[in-house]
C-alpha cells in the first residue's frame, strides 16, 4: 500500500484551476480500485491519496498523470507501507509480511 502526499508548489489559484481535472483523474484511479482514500491537508498546502498498487514504479507512474503534476503545482512524496493491520472495509487490502 502506498501514502501519496502532495504538496501544492504554486499559488492555490493555479492549483484551483486545475482542480477538476484533478478530480477527474482521481476519480479514474478510485474506479479502477486504486485510490482508497484521498483528500486535502489542514493547512491546505496539499494533499493525501492512499492507494494499492503492483509495485512502487507503478504508482509513481500513476502519479506523474496527475494533472497537478503534468502542470507543475505539486511535488509528490510516495512512501510505500505494508497494511497487515486494517479495519473490516479494508480487509481486502490487507498485506503479509515477508517470509
């Protein structure tokens, strides 16, 4: 599983401008059971997206789609966890650890 975390790197006009691209492409990624969870951080200087994915490569690729990022106004961090803990809705998503 992975934390994609956004932070905004232009003014929040540009960013607005692009926001419903932006939600048109998250909402591709949630259709494809990608993305489980996605919003924006307090303070808004970003954002947050939980996704699955087949490796870290894929997800990064994923990423570099997104419209923020094809214009410029953010800079993604990916970090890449293992869910071997998760609540019922999840449970799908849960993952073992390494033999």
């Amino acid at each position: 599983m992975f934390v994609l975390e956004l932070t905004y790197t232009a003014p929040i006009e540009r960013v607005d401008a692009l926001l419903p691209a932006h939600a048109e492409w998250l909402g591709g990624h949630y259709a494809a059971g990608v993305f489980l969870a996605s919003g924006r951080k307090v303070p808004r200087d970003g954002g947050v997206i939980i996704a699955t994915g087949e490796d870290r490569a894929a997800v990064e690729a994923i990423a570099r789609t997104d419209p923020f990022a094809v214009a410029g106004v953010v800079e993604y961090r990916v970090t890449e966890f293992l869910a071997t803990t998760v609540a019922p809705a999840l449970e799908t998503h849960r993952q073992q650890l390494p033999a």
